[in-house]
C-alpha cells in the first residue's frame, strides 16, 4: 500500500446510510460515532491479500503447540450483544487440533487478539518480513483507498460483493468474491469476518474492523 494521504472515518450520511442497511439495530450503540471523517497520513506498508485460513492457522499451532481455536458457553454469554445462541458457535469449535471438516480455505474464527498477534509474530520469525497486525489507519486505507469511498468497490451497497446478511448462514472461502476487492487487491475486508487491528479502541478493547457473515 502506497505512502501519502486519505480520508478514513464516516460522515454523517455514511453513517445514516449504515443504519438503514442493519434496519436500525446498532444506533443505540453509537459505535460508528467515534469514527468521524478525517484526513490521515499514512506511510507504506503491506498487508496480506488474503484473511488467515484454518489451513494456515493450524500449520501455526501444530509447529508451536498453541491451544486450538475456542470459546467457552460461559465466556460467550459473558460478551454481551449475542446475536446466536452458542449452539450456532459450536460448528466454528476445533476438534483434537483440526478445524471442522471442509473448512480448510475458509477464515480462522474464535482467535483472540494476543493469539492472533502471537500468529503474527510465529509467521515474521518464518518469513522474515516482520509481520504484524495492522493499525486501524492501515486497514482502512487497505480496505477503501484515497478517495473515501464506503464500500472497497464503491459507494454503492451490492450483497454479491461479499459474505453478508447471513445469505449463507456461515463463512464462506477467502477470496470468494472478487468484486469485492479494495482499491488495492485485497479481499474480504468487508464480509465474512471481523478482522482484528491493533489501535485500542476503549480501555479494555481493540478496534474491529469490517462486518461479519450474519451482519
């Protein structure tokens, strides 16, 4: 991704737009408020093309011994805004360290942000290139380019670019929806999974970016 300017954050409009897309459920928690547009300066980066699959995440585990992808019925209860009961999770639930079968492409889910730094840092030492997890700037820069525009293809809402509205009642295979590239080449910035980044967000929590297959 090339050094310079762009414009990152949501106007208004952006944002009314938003809540009439999820038919009004998230403008109590005035989440997209923080995120005011703005002028950034950024300097160059890169970023891989492509979310982390299960396939890669377990080569991860199987080479240093990490615990496989999980979550609790307790510590799911415990985040609060449950949008499925936890049996709808238990299909993402790994078994003697093998994610569920055919799901090889499809995206890691259940990872933590110190697991998914710890993944980070595991493939740096591999390959030599420093990996990281991106800055909020970073992954909307990746995600929308220079121009501002609300969506990686456009400004335009189109449900074929990407993994959304639950159409598929899961995840689907990285890489599935090419017209729904960013400015860039990368996939799969919006749809099919939340993406960590590294910038807080509160005192407790990070910034996610993106939406999610049922969102």
């Amino acid at each position: 991704i090339p050094d310079g300017e762009f414009i990152m954050g949501s106007s208004e409009e952006e944002r009314e737009y938003a809540y009439r897309l999820d038919q009004e459920v998230t403008r109590a928690y005035g989440w997209y408020e923080k995120e005011t547009r703005r002028k950034a300066q950024m300097g160059r980066f890169c970023i891989d093309r492509y979310p982390v699959n299960n396939a890669q995440y377990k080569t991860f585990i199987d080479e240093t011994g990490r615990a496989e992808p999980y979550i609790s019925p307790q510590a799911y209860e415990r985040q609060g805004f449950l949008v499925h009961p936890y049996a709808k999770v238990e299909e993402f639930l790994w078994s003697n360290l093998s994610f569920p079968p055919g799901k090889d492409s499809h995206p890691v889910v259940l990872v933590g942000l110190d697991d998914a730094g710890d993944y980070c840092a595991w493939k740096g030492k591999k390959t030599g290139q420093g990996y990281r997890l991106p800055t909020e700037e970073e992954w909307e820069k990746a995600a929308r380019g220079t121009d501002g525009r609300i969506f990686p293809w456009g400004n335009e809402w189109n449900q074929d670019h990407l993994n959304s509205g639950n159409r598929f009642a899961s995840t689907t295979p990285v890489g599935r929806f090419p017209q729904g590239r960013s400015p860039y080449g990368v996939y799969d910035m919006v749809g099919n999974v939340f993406e960590w980044t590294a910038t807080p967000w509160d005192e407790k929590n990070f910034a996610l970016k993106g939406c999610s297959w049922d969102d």
